[in-house]
C-alpha cells in the first residue's frame, strides 16, 4: 500500500461497514501486527474497515434480514453440499441481487469476496486473474481465470434462480381462468 493512500484510507478505517451496490471488492489486508482488515473498492474510492471480509459479509447479511448461515444454504439448495466456495446472494436492493463470488474457502484469511453485479469483464494476467469493473477499475486476483469463470457462472445461476422467484411472487394469487374460477371465490 502506498504511504499517500493509507493516509486517505486512515479516515475511512471504521468497523461498521455494509456491503451496498456500490461495493466491489471485500479483499483482506494484513496489517503491521498481522491483524487481518478489509480493503473495500467501491465504484468511486478505496477504504478500509477494521474487520474481515467475512465479519463484513456476516454483518451485512444481518443488516439486510437474513444471516450468513441462511444464505449459505440458498446456495447449497442450488449446487448441492459439495461446493465449499458457492457464490452467495448476500441481499437484493429494489430487485437488484448482491451475488458476491468468494475466490477461495470464505473463513480463509486470504479469501477475496467480488461483486459480481460491477464485473465487467475478467481474463488471465499471469498466474492470476484481471477483474475490471463496470466503472473501469481493475482488481487483480491470484485465482485462475477458469475457476474465476466457474464462480461467474454459479453467481449467473443464482441471479436466475432469484430474478424467477421474483417473477413468480409478482403474479398475482387472484388470477384464474374464466373457466377455472373457484365455486367459494367472491363476487361484487
């Protein structure tokens, strides 16, 4: 990290944050004394939080009226027991889906969580991966662009799963057929 950079982020360390549609990118940072805190990118500057990625993702999922555990197991419905890195949809915001792709095992320290709604496009760079975001910033992650591939495409499930229950729940319960209407339904 560059010394003029940590002086901005500085005034933005706080331990209360929560993931919006601004958020990009929960990439952990280890400090002097190998405390672990969160790298935030949002679409218009760079903070961070004294907390882990996965202490802001809990925390969020609270906030949003769900919990972690819970949308956890939306995913594992979805892609079975066996997927230790499910993608998970942390929240929706006026029918926007917050799908965020975890790059390794989400109790690692190491984990980086991407928000796959800003995800432009991504392809290899060297060893690793090139994330650019819709606002044209770019994340580079030590995960091969296969896998990278693999959680988008999980991520693309998940974001079809909710957008057709959104569907379903917007159909309205009072819509029969002339010819199917119940005997009990009322009339005015």
């Amino acid at each position: 990290m560059k010394k003029e950079e940590l002086t901005i982020l500085s005034k933005d360390l706080n331990t209360r944050y929560i993931i919006t549609e601004k958020t990009f990118v929960l990439a952990p940072e280890k400090t002097v004394d190998n405390k672990v805190f969160t790298r935030v990118m949002e679409r218009e500057k760079t903070l961070i939080v004294s907390k882990k990625p996965i202490h802001i993702v809990t925390r969020s999922c609270a906030e949003y009226g769900s919990d972690y555990t819970t949308a956890l197991k939306a995913s594992k419905v979805l892609f079975g027991n066996n997927r230790q890195k499910s993608p998970i949809l942390l929240a929706n915001s006026y029918g926007t889906p917050y799908i965020f792709i975890p790059t390794l095992s989400p109790q690692s320290d190491q984990n980086v969580w991407i928000a796959y709604h800003a995800i432009d496009l991504f392809n290899t760079d060297g060893l690793g991966t090139s994330v650019y975001f819709d606002n044209g910033q770019r994340f580079k992650t030590e995960i091969s662009a296969p896998t990278l591939y693999r959680q988008y495409a999980l991520a693309r499930m998940i974001e079809k799963d909710f957008l057709k229950k959104r569907e379903m729940a917007n159909r309205s319960f009072f819509f029969f057929p002339a010819n199917e209407r119940p005997n009990n339904f009322p009339t005015w």
